[in-house]
C-alpha cells in the first residue's frame, strides 16, 4: 500500500465496540503522532457516505493488507472482533480484514 499523509483537520478515527465493521475505499495512509505510543500507522477510508475515517493499524492489519497486495483505491471491510488474551497474558485487539476478490 503506497504512503500518502492525510492533509485534513477534521478526522473522524474509528473507535470500535466488539463486532463492528467498517467499509470503504483506501485513500490514503500515514502515521499518527502518539505521545505514548510513539508513531501509530493509520489508513484513511472514505465509507459509502463520503466520510473519511482513520483506522489505527495494528501488526495484524499491516500485514493483511500486504498480504492481499491492497492498494489505494482499492475497497476493504475490517471487522473489530473485541479484545483477547494471549496466553502470557497479554492483551490484543482482534480484528480480520476482508478483500472482495474480483472473478
């Protein structure tokens, strides 16, 4: 997925309960300045109202989206599943991304 800063103002940032999904068309990427995280990657999709959301991109969601070679322009569905333990303990967000296949 190619680069691209957001240059807006106003951004709307998904913020998930368990079981929601989001879809629409990539317009872009970037990184998000984050005082305790340090860089937050982030992907900009314009939903089927025309609204631009930022998605924060965790380890999973990076590697999905160059997994299925997505590009900008291109139209993605990502599902928030809630959070889970690992076994040490640990906590992680849980999410899947689906990638309409053309046929």
């Amino acid at each position: 997925m190619t680069e691209n800063l957001a240059t807006t103002n106003k951004m709307t940032y998904w913020q998930p309960s368990a079981g929601e999904k989001i879809s629409g068309i990539i317009q872009g990427s970037g990184a998000l300045n984050d005082l305790l995280y340090d860089e937050q990657k982030t992907m900009f999709l314009q939903d089927d109202g025309g609204a631009v959301i930022a998605v924060i991109l965790n380890r999973y969601l990076r590697h999905s989206l160059k997994q299925n070679n997505v590009a900008l322009g291109d139209f993605i569905t990502v599902i928030f599943h809630g959070k889970e333990q690992k076994n040490n303990g640990r906590f992680f967000n849980r999410y899947s991304l689906k990638v309409p296949q053309d046929g």
